[in-house]
C-alpha cells in the first residue's frame, strides 16, 4: 500500500562529514540527486528526497557532517543535522567501516539516545567480504547490529531498506516534509546574496545554513513557506559563479540541480544585492529564468544598506543593465531587517496569474486589428507584409502567433509585443511571439 501524499514518513541521514551519507541517499532514492564530491563537507542543509521501496513511499532526508562542539558554519550544519533526527521517523546513522568508531562518532550515538528515535547503524563502505568482517568492532557503539553496506556499489543497500520499512510507521509522527500543491518557486541568484538569509526570514526560522563566506548552499533546499496567507514551495539554490560548462566538482553539479530547479519551478524570485552594481553574473541568471520561460520576480536584497547616492546609481543601472526584462516585477526587500518581505507573495501571485493569462481570440484579434490599421508594417521592397490575424497557442508562459502574408522585422514583432503587454498587462511574465507567414501557392504549369 502506498502512502497518501503529505503523510509519508521520514528517515533522517546522519553521521560526522565524509562518510558517505549523500552517495547513500543516492543509492536509497534510486537516483543520482544529491551532490557528491570525495571532499568532507558537500552537504550542509537538510534536504528532502522521494524515495520508493517495495511499493512503499517515504522521504529520505540528507544532512551536513555532524560534529560535537562545533563552530560557525559547521555549527550551523550541526544544527540542520539534529533538525532532521527530531523530525524524523527513523535515523540511519552513517560509519565509516574501514575507519571504524571515532569520539565523534560516539559523541553522535549520545546525541541520537536523547533523541530516543528509532537509529539504524550503517556501517558504510565495506566493499567487500573483508571490510565487512571490520563492521564487527561497531557493535561497542550499542546501536545494536551494524547493517554492512556499501553505498558506492549497492552492495547490502536492498537488506538496509527493508531494515527500514520494518521500523517506518504507516504515516509519519512529524509535519510532512513535502507536498503537491503549493506553487513552486525557485530562489536564485549569484553567490552571497542573501538568498538562505531570505529563505530563514520568509519561513520563520533557521530552515537554511547561512554565512558571510560565499557559496555555502550547494543541494537545492526545498522548503514549504507561508507568506502572505498562501503556502509556497521555496527552493533554495546554490550561488551561481560561472557557466556550467567551466565549473567544476561541487560547483558543476549544483549549477546542474540549480537549473533544475529552475526547470521545475513556475515562478523565480532572482535575489540581486542593491548595494552593489549589477554584475554581469547577474544578467547570466537571469537570462537563464526567461530562457526557461518561467515567471519572474526581481527581489533586491540588502536595502536597508542603499543610500540616497546609491538608489541614483541603482536606477541608472536598471535602465541600461535590465532593459532587456522591463516586465518583471520588482521588489525591494531586506532579509536583515524584514523590510518589503510581504510584499513578495502579491508579486509572485500576479507574475503567476499573468504567466497562466489567456487572452480570448475575439478580444485579442480585434485589438490586433485597430493597432496595425494605425501602425502598418512599413514597405520593405514596395510591398509591406499584413497581419491576418493572431491565436494564443498556449499559457505558462502566454505563447501568441501571427499569421501574416509574409515575414515581419524583428522590431516589428518587438512593437507588437511591448503593445500586447500595455492592453492585457502580462506583467512578471516573458510572452513569446512567433509569425507564421502564409505559404504561397506555386502555379500549376499544366494545363
């Protein structure tokens, strides 16, 4: 029987960096999803995956490296990593076989005792028959029988699975870690943007791990917000530094899952920094969200930082720097202080309405017809191309097509745009407009 969505439950991934617990969530999900890299220290948010086990769904919950007394960042891992165990249905604690037990790993056992939640011990890496006889020694941590896997090559993973099923309760103790329903946003934008700060502010607590060194969210971080009376679904990606084809390691697939994210959201909310110039990393991104076609909402972060002089230049720099975008919503917040977060979830309500606007035929074709009897296409070799008439093949986002005697200039198509948008408002949506000319019919030679 599978689970009714919402209610499914949750295993939490635990264990101290380097262990092995993303390529295990990988192997658990069925799918290569979460980051991995042989470095200690990839993962650092709590994220949440669909898994599926013997017609069985539950949510496979990864964490960052957990350490005893840690500092700073790691701390703010740690932290993430005892979130998901109290969240949790059921815990695997990861061990490294060929390491055996370390003071960390028991410190960890303590952390999980007071837990009291159910703990499987994964004794990874035991590649084979040899290594597994190593797994013997992790019966002094007193978590009871260590399941010898290895998370690289599925070697004893379909044993654990089951192990877990045995213990998941038929829907889970805690608040449900995903759901359909709420619409999906992606949180983009360049490295230290104030993006997990904004992502922590909107839900109300400490959901992403946060720092002034650039570049501390590498998974997407799905969080399920309310704002403005609605429920959304945040994802929270890693800083986008440079194009992916000349990144590398960590960087190169989480410039892969982030423009997954954005494939997979309706509407993005792309962070710049209002305290800095717009950079060309800036216009990267975002002429990534409208390639995709996805609704649009520019935040601009850090305000309480923008002076008199600095709001001139700003402005200088969005009409020349977003010229390309005049569409798009913007909206000047403050993750620090809170300023202008509300108004984010009315923005993001009429982006989506206008990406999913559909304009009727009748009304679209006699507004068509007034404007090209008072601004024809101009001559172009002593005839000049009409316009019959336009259909709208399709929404998310509005898709329109001309069909004409002939091919229009690009501006043309341009000025028919920006007029489209100024009678039905498709403001934080891209409109694509195609021409389809009309095919000349070749005479017939014979008689």
């Amino acid at each position: 029987m599978t689970i009714p969505e919402g209610t499914a439950p949750v295993v939490a991934v635990v264990g101290r960096p380097n262990v092995g617990k993303s390529t295990l969530v990988n192997r658990l999900i069925g799918r290569r999803q979460a980051v991995v890299e042989d470095v200690p220290g990839v993962t650092r948010d709590r994220v949440a995956y669909d898994a599926l086990w013997n017609g069985r769904r539950f949510i496979v919950v990864d964490t960052g490296g957990w350490e005893p007394d840690a500092k700073d960042r790691a701390a703010a891992i740690a932290a993430q990593a005892e979130t998901a165990v109290a969240t949790a249905d059921v815990v695997l604690f990861v061990v490294d076989t060929m390491v055996g037990s370390t003071d960390v790993d028991e410190a960890a056992v303590r952390m999980l005792r007071r837990s009291a939640k159910p703990v499987l011990l994964v004794a990874n890496k035991a590649d084979n028959a040899n290594i597994e006889l190593e797994s013997n020694s992790l019966w002094s941590l007193g978590l009871g029988q260590p399941w010898a896997i290895s998370a690289l090559h599925g070697r004893g993973t379909g044993d654990l699975l089951d192990a877990i099923l045995e213990l998941l309760p038929a829907e889970s103790t805690s608040p449900p870690v995903v759901a359909g329903g709420p619409r999906r946003v992606a949180l983009v934008g360049r490295p230290n943007v104030g993006k997990s700060s904004l992502l922590n502010r909107m839900a109300r607590e400490e959901r992403a791990v946060v720092d002034a060194v650039a570049g501390t969210t590498v998974d997407p971080v799905d969080s399920l917000v309310e704002l403005g009376g609605e429920t959304w679904r945040l994802v929270d990606t890693a800083g986008l530094r440079r194009r992916v084809g000349q990144a590398s390691g960590t960087e190169y697939y989480a410039s892969l899952r982030t423009n997954a994210a954005i494939e997979a959201a309706e509407v993005a909310i792309v962070l710049l920094d209002a305290s800095e110039p717009i950079s060309e990393q800036d216009q990267r991104i975002l002429s990534m969200v409208t390639e995709a076609g996805r609704a649009l909402v520019l935040a601009f972060n850090k305000w309480d930082l923008v002076d008199v002089d600095r709001r001139y230049y700003l402005d200088k720099e969005i009409e020349r720097e977003l010229r390309r975008i005049p569409w798009a919503i913007r909206v000047n917040v403050s993750a620090k202080t809170a300023r202008g977060v509300e108004k984010l979830a009315p923005a993001l309500r009429t982006a989506l309405a206008n990406w999913e606007k559909r304009v009727p035929t009748g009304q679209l074709n006699q507004w068509l017809t007034a404007l090209v009897q008072a601004t024809p296409h101009p001559i172009r070799g002593g005839r000049a191309p009409r316009v019959l008439f336009a259909t709208q093949a399709g929404t998310a986002p509005p898709k329109f097509v001309l069909f004409t005697t002939g091919a229009l200039d690009a501006g043309y198509v341009r000025f028919v745009e920006r007029k489209l948008r100024e009678e039905f408002d498709f403001a934080g949506s891209p409109v694509l407009v195609s021409v389809k000319p009309r095919k000349r019919q070749s005479q017939n030679a014979s008689r």
